[in-house]
C-alpha cells in the first residue's frame, strides 16, 4: 500500500486530452488517470478551493457521507488498460465503488488520504523532472526534507525513456505541447479554466 498526492489536472497533447498527474509517496513515479471533461472541471475546481454558487452533486454527496458517519478512506483498487477504478470505504464499514474521479473529488472535499493498491503500482511511470516540463508544463518535483533525490541511473533513464514512447504513442509531444490552464501542485492554485476533454476514465467520448 503506497499514499498519493494530487499533482495537477492538465490538459496535453494537441486535442488536450485532460489528466490527472498521482505522485506515489513523494518519488519520481506517477500514475497517469485520463479524464473525461466535467470530471477534470470537478476535480480542478474542488482542489483549487473553488466553488458554485449551488451545491454540486459532489459536495451533496459529500454531505450525506458526513451526516452518515464520515469518509474512513479512499483507495486506488484496480486498473485495466489505463483505467483506474475506486474504493470510498466509510466509516459505517460500507465500500463503495466509485469512478477514480469521483474518488479523488470525494477525497479532496473530505481531506481524506488516498492511497493506492499494491497490485496497481506496476502502472506507474517514472517521470524526470524534465519529463514533467516538456509533457506538463511544471516543474518537476523536489525531493522531501530527508529524502535523498533520486538520480537519472541507467535504469531511471530507461524508464524515461519509456515514458516518452507511452507519450508519443498517444500523439503528445513537446512541439505539440501547450500547457494546461488549470494546474494544481500540491493543492495549490496555479490558474482554472474549464478543461478541452474528449474522454473520460470509462472510456466514453
């Protein structure tokens, strides 16, 4: 079992597929969750702090689970080509499965951790700083106070490497890059704007 922290929803590629970028306990390994359009909204929204003037079907959700007993926690299950799937358990001992998404919404309105299976590790990525500009558009992230920065060996090189072919083999590269408009890293605004989405995580277009 390993936790994960939202690292921005981002808009890639030249048809601006949307994204959510899930470091693992603060390494250089990502899992990269594709995005349907009012999803990556929702979740951008929520995790800049934003909010409608009515309340959403999330944050009504959200509400039920507190009068309910309250969110005990949220964990990344299962993936399947791409597509990751959830579990809400509350505090009631109820699980509930839910679109990876919807999860992520759910974990930000009730600051709930989010951890991720073991099993669901091998679809991580290495990601180099590097990567994270010419992909992303941000900065790629510092090594935590104690935590000794991981170098480019030849075995960090390669998985690069293969992040960049994974990439290329969705189209993205870094002449067709234009960075996204509403990123957030490690919780903070960097600028929202609705999200250009073509799919969401179910696969539907």
């Amino acid at each position: 079992m390993a936790s994960v922290t939202l690292w921005g929803v981002h808009d890639v590629g030249p048809e601006s597929f949307p994204c959510a970028l899930l470091r693992i306990d603060s390494s250089q390994h990502f899992l990269v969750a594709w995005l349907g359009w009012e999803a990556a909204e929702a979740l951008s929204r929520h995790a800049n702090g934003l909010s409608t003037s009515r309340p959403d079907t999330h944050e009504i959700l959200c509400e039920a689970l507190e009068l309910a007993g309250g969110v005990e926690s949220v964990e990344i299950v299962a993936q399947h080509e791409g597509v990751f799937m959830a579990d809400v358990l509350t505090r009631q001992g109820t699980v509930l499965d839910c679109r990876l998404s919807d999860a992520l919404v759910i974990a930000e309105l009730t600051d709930t951790p989010v951890t991720v299976a073991d099993d669901v590790l091998s679809a991580a990525v290495f990601i180099s700083p590097d990567s994270m500009h010419e992909y992303f558009g941000v900065e790629g992230p510092e090594a935590d106070e104690g935590e000794q920065t991981v170098s480019l060996d030849a075995d960090a090189r390669a998985k690069d490497v293969e992040f960049a072919q994974f990439m290329n083999s969705l189209g993205v590269s870094e002449a067709d890059f234009f960075p996204g408009t509403h990123e957030v890293v490690d919780g903070s605004e960097t600028g929202v704007d609705d999200a250009d989405v073509t799919r969401d995580e179910d696969g539907e277009k």
